[in-house]
C-alpha cells in the first residue's frame, strides 16, 4: 500500500466551498517539495508552478498548483496525529513487506543543541532498520536515564 493511499483516511475539515483543490493532491505537492528541498510555503509553490507536468504523472492537479498561502492553509489544517499514523503505517508495511525484522534503539544527544549555560541539549531517541538504515521512529527523550520507557513506548507505537 502506497503513503498517498493511506493518506486518503485522513480527515478534510474544509467545508465544502473551501475544497477547490483536492487535499491529496496538497499534501503529495508537499512532500515532494520538501523531500526535493524546499523551505516554506513560497518554495513549496515554486517547486509545484516549475514540476506541475511531473506531479500530474502521479496525481490529477485539476486546478492547477495553489496560491503559497492556501497551500499553508490546507497543511496547518490537517490534524498531525493523522499525518504521523499514516507514515507510521507506511513505514511498517514497507519493513513487512522487505522482510526485514531487526530494528535498532539509540539514544543520541544533538550536537550543538544545548550551547549556553542555560540550555538542555536535546536528546533522541530513535528506531531504525538494520538492513536499510530506515528511520522508522524519532521521539526526544527528556532525560537521559528515561530512554528505557521511551523505547517501550516507541515499540508499541511501531506494532512490532
């Protein structure tokens, strides 16, 4: 199963007069701008303008690429809980699918993250397949000591 066809469970809370562009095209614009690099609202509309043939190779765009601030409008109103389970699946349909069971913890402070006296540096925890280096799961963990309770929770989360 592909991402953009578990994105298709995820709630439009637009009323009906607002839903001049369909919300998996939105979301398909996005994550492609971003994966592409984009930074922003404006890059993410300048990237759609510039690959709009190419997009429409995946999806049907049938009103062309929106405006910077209706494509930040349709993201912010998506519900992140919702974006991050569809990934969440994804990811685990494609760790089921490649055949690949070892997932890897570790907990690693960010460089650089706690410069200044005053400042906690922050800490991750992440879960990551062994054979494809595929991060399936990132959460920070307020403590150093507390990593264990993380990663039970993590495991949960990724049904495994």
């Amino acid at each position: 199963m592909s991402f953009l066809e578990l994105c298709e469970n995820i709630e439009d809370n637009r009323i009906g007069i607002n839903k001049h562009y369909d919300l998996l095209d939105i979301i398909f614009l996005t994550m492609s701008a971003v994966l592409s690099g984009a930074k922003g609202w404006k890059a993410i509309h300048i990237f759609g303008v510039a690959q709009l043939e190419w997009l429409r190779e995946y999806r049907e765009f049938a009103n062309d690429i929106p405006t910077r601030h209706s494509i930040g409008r349709i993201i912010r109103g998506i519900k992140a809980e919702s974006l991050l389970e569809c990934f969440e699946q994804w990811v685990n349909t494609v760790r089921v699918e490649g055949e690949i069971e070892q997932i890897a913890f570790d907990g690693k402070v960010i460089r650089g993250s706690g410069n200044g006296s005053s400042l906690n540096p922050l800490q991750l925890m992440s879960a990551m397949v062994v054979d494809s280096g595929l991060i399936l799961y990132q959460q920070e963990v307020s403590n150093k000591t507390n990593e264990i309770p993380v990663m039970q929770a993590m495991l949960q989360r990724l049904s495994v």
